[in-house]
C-alpha cells in the first residue's frame, strides 16, 4: 500500500512538473515575441519570428492572450495585403486570424476585444464585396455588450453600421440608437468623431445627418453638432 502511494505521489508531482514547465515555456517565447515587436521596424518584415514564437507560446500554454496576439498578429498581416491589393493571401491570412481568435473567445469568452478582432476579419474577407458584413456585425455588437464603455470600438463599429445603414434590420437600428444615445451622454464630443470620420469618407454628411434625424429622441440633442 506504501509502494502504491508513493507511486501516486511521484505521478501527481511529475504532472505538476509537466505543467509548470509547459506554462513557463509559453510566456519564455511571448516574451521574447513581445521583445522582438518592440524592436521590429514593421510587423511585415518581423512576421516569420514574431509568428514562430506566438504559435510556440499558444501550444506550449493555451492562454486565451496568446491566441488573441496571433489573431492580432495575422489580422494585421491581412490589412497590409488588402493595402497592396493581394486579395487572396489578404483572405490566407484573415483564415489564420479567424482560426486564433475562435480558439481565444472558446478559451475566455468573457474577453470583448476577441468579438471586436473577429468583427473585423469578417467585414475585410471578401472586400470589396462585404459578403460576411453580417456575421462581422453580431461580433462587433457583442464586443460592445461585453464592454460598452470602450470609446475608440464604439466609435469604429457604429460607424460600420451606419454606413451598412440599408442592410440593417430594425433590431440593429435600435443597438445604434440605443449605442449612440449613450455615448453621447457621456461624452458630447463623440458624435462630432462620428461625424468627422463620416466626412473623411463620404465627403459630405447629408446621409449621415438624415439616418440620425430619423431618432426624434436624440436628433435634438445632437443638432447643433451639424
């Protein structure tokens, strides 16, 4: 019985050791990932270092932030091919991204800043012809359930609404009033953000001005932002 029990303990203390060494393994190689994007000149030019060490890291430990950093890392990626024009390793590497991101919100589906990456891997695949522009917007309204108060992605994801203004249901038009009226409350000067990066784009705010005249409840509020 003695023997057996120490058979038990030996097991119990080597699993510990395994895991500890595994957990230590992984943030070894996100810091040394972290230390070489601090260093890099550009993300394109560091990628196959930066993406060797963060995929180490995630099967060394699968800590939820080491699959948020590859979907960054790749989601990033993707943006500079979309910028050169390269639609299909753009779309390669929005897959890659995609893949990492789902493994990080299974992981901590508590975490708003995976729903908001993933929002955006959907809006870019397929650009110019939006064809996932849907499922990138449940992403974008649950990054925002999960954390509200984040300025910079109420700014970014209302502005994709309302310019998908005509392909909106009625319960999303609600979210962007609802989403609006309360940034505003807090912060006045968000709507002249909205509105600035409105004009950035389109030139002009005339559709802008007539979507948020539709709200009878907030366009009194804003109007003298126009």
């Amino acid at each position: 019985m003695r023997a057996i029990k120490i058979i038990i303990l030996f097991a119990i203390v080597h699993i510990l050791f395994l895991v500890g060494f595994k957990h230590n393994m992984g943030y070894l190689n996100f810091d040394r990932y972290k230390g070489l994007r601090a260093e890099a000149e550009s993300v394109e030019e560091a990628f196959p270092a930066l993406e060797k060490h963060l995929k180490r890291a995630a099967k060394y430990s699968k800590n939820p932030v080491f699959y948020r950093e590859l979907g960054r890392l790749y989601l990033e990626m993707a943006i500079a091919k979309h910028k050169f024009g390269e639609a299909a390793e753009r779309d390669a590497y929005l897959d890659k991204a995609e893949s990492s991101l789902r493994e990080q919100i299974q992981r901590n589906p508590a975490d708003a800043l995976g729903y908001y990456r993933m929002g955006q891997v959907y809006m870019l695949y397929n650009y110019p012809l939006m064809t996932y522009m849907g499922k990138g917007r449940v992403y974008f309204r649950k990054a925002l359930y999960l954390d509200p108060s984040d300025e910079s992605h109420n700014l970014n994801a209302l502005y994709i609404f309302l310019t998908q203004w005509q392909y909106l249901d009625e319960k999303e038009k609600s979210f962007v009033f609802e989403r609006l009226d309360r940034m505003v409350s807090a912060n006045e000067s968000f709507i002249r953000q909205l509105r600035n990066r409105w004009i950035e784009n389109f030139k002009d705010d005339a559709l802008f001005k007539s979507i948020l005249m539709e709200n009878k409840s907030l366009w009194p509020r804003i109007s003298k932002f126009f």
